[in-house]
C-alpha cells in the first residue's frame, strides 16, 4: 500500500486560514504524505470525514500539564477537544531540575500557586529525577499527544539556593550555576526559559514565589542563556501593572536572549473604560519592545470562562486582595476566628476599599459594585446551600448587610468552603467582535487557557470548541477557517514548533475531525478521578469526533484509544528559533 491510511470525503480547513475545500489526506509513517483526490485503495485503512471539518490538531501554548502527564498521558480534558500539541514548563513553576530537598518545597508551591490538588501532586508523581533528561525520560514513550517543556526560573533558584530563594539576591557564584543548570536543560532538550515576578503568585506559605526576588539583571542573564541554542523560547508572567520596569524588564529580556519574549495573558472578560485603559498599557510594552530592538507578544484568553473560587485556597482571587496576605497564612481554623473578630473583618474590608478606589477590578466586585457580581456557587451545608445562585449583593440587601460581611458570614458558617463564582458576561456579539480585532494584532497571540492548573478554578481549558461554537456558528463574526487558523498555526509559529499546526504534505499527521454545526463544549462539571480521588473540572466535548496524534487515532467520538504516539517535543528538533525580526 502507498499509504498507512487515507481521511476521505472530508472539507479540508488547513490552518493557514485559507477557504476551505474538499479534499483527501494520505498519512505515511506519521506525517501527511499527500492531499487531493485519493483512491481508497491506495491505504491499509481509510477513515470516512464524509459531512466533517478536518482540520490540524489544536496547539495550546500555555499549559501546567508538567505533573498530570505522569498519570494522565492524554492531557484530558485538552485532548478531548480536539488538542494535540500543549507547552508547559511556564511561569517559572517547573518539577525539574531537583536537587536535595527541591521538591519539598516546589510540589507544595506548585500546589498552591497553580491549583493542583497536593494529594494528587503526591500520589500520582514519582519525583525521582534530577535533571531534566531524567524527568523527560520519566514520561517520553508513553504520551497521547505532544508534549514540550520550558525549564523554570523559581526552580532553578530553589535547587541552587535553597531557602535563600526567598528573599535573598543571587551571588553571582549562584548565578552561574542557574545559568549552568538552564544550559545542561537546554541541551537535554528543554524549549526554553519561563518565569514571573507577578504579585499574583504567592507560594503556600502565603510568600512571594522565588523568582519574585531576583533583581532585573538575574531575569535578563538567565533568558540571556537561550541565545545561542536553537529553538528556544523565554516566556515571563508579568503580572497586571504593567508599569515601566515591566517593559523594560521584558524589553532587555527579549534583546538579550535575540528571542520573541510572550507572556500570560490579556483577558478580555468585560471590555469595558477601564479595560481599554488597561490594553492600552498591556499592547504597549510591545511596542516599547519594538522601539529598543525586541519582540514581546501577549497571550490572549479569547473566552470569558468562569472561575471557581474559596476561601480555603484562595484562587489567586481572594488571597491576591493586598492587605489580605496575612489571613492566608493563618489556619483555616484561624482564619474562621478571625471572621469572627468585628476588628479583622474592619481591616479587611478596609483593603477592599483600598484596593478598589485603586482600580482593582476584584474588590469592586467584591463590594456589590462592579459590573460582575459574586455568586453563591455552591455552599457547603445546608443552610448555605439554599443561597446557591444567589449574589452577595442580593442576599446581603435582603439581610441589610453588606456583600463584604455576607462573605465573612459565609466563611464562618461553612468554614470557608463556600465555593463562589461570577455573573457570566461577554458572551454577547459586540463583545467578540472586539475580541477578534486582538486576535488580528499582532502584538497578541490567541492562548493562555492554563489547562492542567487551576483545575479547581477555572474553566477555560475548552475554549477550541467554544470559540467554533459560539462566535463562528451562532454569532457568525468569525469565519471557521480564520478560527482554526487562530487554534493551530498561529500558536504553533509563536513557539516556533516544526511541521505542526497545518496540513500539508511532509507536516505530522495531527488531525482534528469535527462536525461544524454541532462542536461544542458540554456543561462543566467536577470529576474526583485525579489521583488519591482529588478533585477537577471537567467537560466533554460535543462534535469532536476523532483525534488523531502522528496519523493514529487517540480519541474516537470522544474516548480514548488506548494508542499513545505522542512525541515529546525536543528543543531544535522539534522546534525553530522565533527571534526579535
């Protein structure tokens, strides 16, 4: 037989953005070997896409999936819609390299930081390596789909520092051997550098992460490391002030390391005054960049998503409110007392004021005043539960109490397990129309769902098939080829990945087939199938009906094959060199 097999009858939609049309895909060996009009006698095996899209395999940029790859090799529920490719080793918050004691502290940070269940970070990865080859060697030949990884700043620091991570400025005897462990990384195969000085991320003792603490000259030497590798890429989690420094933080980054610099992420959940001013300072540090010899590109979530919040863990909601980091350091016994006490909850509400007449979009909310409100999700007992669905506003003006004090009251009756939520917006039809005018700048780069973290938190992990759901099929403001190209071969040129993202003859046989009039996301939902029975978000998709990895299929009208081709995509083989030009 010429071919291995043959997707027939299907309506090609490459990923370059180009109109659709009818054609066949031939796969050989992994990888496209021709398109056009094909005899089926030509394949062992020929897969019917009669009425279906077929269309490259989604490539997400900006995953956590460093951990759940150990137990999980599909990355679901990415791959469940439609994704074959996903990045992570980002933000700083990498289990490699280790050395004696890293772990201790890394699991537990990235735990907290990146809302990983710790009985599932326990049970389910082993933890037994030192360098990055070993942790590749830990995972390579038995993935689903195709996994890359960044090396981290905050656990270069941990492994060479120790507990002087925090807190402490490097020496430049410390500063050479990060730089020495990065480069034995980037040998051994890593994508690149990744890092944060965002004040959002704070460790499970409630502190600042570790590279945090580094000094403008450690963050620039260490991207500066990439340089002469090929294939290598710096990645930064800048946080939301986006002030001078964080231009020219990320500026001298992207200068010195002569690579495309992208950071996590613009939202675009309410675009309202206060967002346009925002945007105006995020798409400008690109411009700064630009002006001084370098390129900075931002992440952009193109879906509202809802986010999942308590008072136990934070979220990276209530436990970013400046003021309030001290009540997450107390016990969550402690803290219930101190709700109870009339002049911590006076503190609080204080740095709720603070915070808000700042332009802190959170505390607004949290004060009834914002345009989203909080919602009762969920209570914990039956007394909370009636309240399912309801604002803080609401219940509060109905008890003559405020939003605040609603909240504190919460707290104390469920012991802070009260899960919260926002009223949705965004999803209406001017709303993404202004989206879709930032997925064609080109300072953004449509990305940034986070899959494999926050699993507790948020929900964006499915935004492929709500984005061919709601504004290409009931909006109608975006075309399906020009929304395929923003999942496939647009990410895939940020991260410089070869030969994926697109379909054409010589590219790998990553295949996404799906019925247009009916892709979407199911309802989410949660799911205790992570390791020790921990819990996540979940949701299936609809009109995804097969996935196929490296030309053989790994989900079938959306369950798993048991095949696991995926490849573990090595610097320079697998990927090219995204400079500043």
């Amino acid at each position: 037989m010429a071919y291995d097999r043959i997707i027939r009858n299907g309506t090609l939609v490459d990923g370059t953005g180009a109109d659709r049309r009818i054609a066949d895909v031939a796969i050989k060996d992994g990888r496209i070997a021709a398109i056009g009009a094909l005899s089926p006698s030509d394949a062992a095996e020929v897969i019917d896409a009669d009425g279906l899209i077929v269309a490259p395999g989604f490539v997400d940029c900006h995953t956590h999936y460093d951990a759940q790859l150990f137990w999980d090799p599909l990355a679901s529920p990415s791959s469940n819609h439609g994704v074959t490719t996903v990045i992570g080793g980002l933000c700083g918050f990498t289990l490699q390299p280790l050395g004696p004691g890293a772990a201790d502290y890394l699991v537990p940070m990235l735990s907290k930081v990146e809302d990983i269940p710790i009985a599932a970070l326990e049970a389910g990865v082993p933890l037994n390596w030192k360098s990055f080859a070993d942790f590749r060697a830990g995972i390579e030949g038995r993935l689903g789909i195709n996994v890359g990884f960044g090396t981290g700043h905050s656990a270069l620091r941990r492994v060479v520092m120790g507990e002087r991570a925090k807190g402490g400025h490097a020496t430049r005897e410390e500063l050479e051997q990060m730089k020495a462990l990065l480069r034995a990384a980037l040998t051994e195969g890593a994508l690149g550098f990744s890092t944060s000085n965002s004040a959002t991320h704070n460790d499970h003792l409630g502190e600042p992460v570790p590279s945090r603490f580094a000094d403008h000259d450690e963050f620039v030497a260490l991207a500066e490391v990439c340089r002469p590798f090929e294939g290598t890429m710096v990645e930064i989690q800048p946080g939301l002030d986006f002030d001078e420094e964080t231009a020219r933080l990320m500026s001298d980054m992207s200068v010195a390391s002569q690579r495309t610099v992208n950071w996590n992420a613009l939202f675009t959940i309410s675009m309202n005054a206060d967002f346009e001013r925002l945007l105006e300072r995020q798409l400008g540090m690109s411009d700064y960049a630009r002006e001084r010899g370098g390129r900075v590109i931002g992440l952009t979530v193109p879906i509202p998503g809802q986010a999942h919040v308590d008072m136990i863990r934070g979220c990276g909601a209530f436990d970013t409110i400046p003021g309030w980091e001290p009540f997450f350091q107390l016990s969550v016994a402690d803290r219930v007392a101190a709700l109870k006490d009339p002049a911590c909850r006076a503190r609080m509400k204080a740095d709720v004021a603070a915070a808000a007449a700042q332009g802190v979009r959170f505390p607004t909310t949290l004060e009834g005043t914002g345009q989203r409100q909080v919602l009762v999700e969920s209570g914990a007992t039956p007394e909370t539960r009636r309240l399912n669905g309801r604002s803080l506003k609401e219940i509060g003006q109905e008890t003559g109490r405020g939003p605040l004090d609603v909240l504190f009251d919460l707290g104390v009756t469920d012991e802070l397990r009260t899960l919260f939520t926002f009223t949705p917006v965004g999803e209406d039809e001017e709303t993404y129309r202004k989206r879709l005018a930032l997925w064609r700048d080109e300072r953004l780069c449509v990305g940034g769902s986070d899959a494999g973290a926050h699993v507790e938190t948020i929900d964006t992990f499915n935004y492929f098939t709500r984005l061919l759901a709601r504004p290409v099929r009931e909006l109608g403001v975006l075309s399906l080829e020009e929304c395929v190209h923003y999942l496939t071969e647009a990410p895939a040129k940020l991260m410089g990945i070869k030969d994926r993202g697109v379909l054409k003859p010589g590219a790998w046989a990553d295949v996404c087939l799906f019925d247009a009039a009916t892709v979407d996301s199911r309802p989410v939902e949660t799911r205790h199938d992570f390791p020790g029975g921990a819990p996540r978000l979940f949701a299936e998709a609809v009109g995804i009906e097969k996935v196929i990895v490296g030309g053989v299929t790994v989900m079938d009208a959306g369950r798993p094959t048991g095949a696991l081709p995926g490849q573990f995509l090595e610097r320079g083989r697998d990927t090219v060199t995204v400079g500043v030009a």
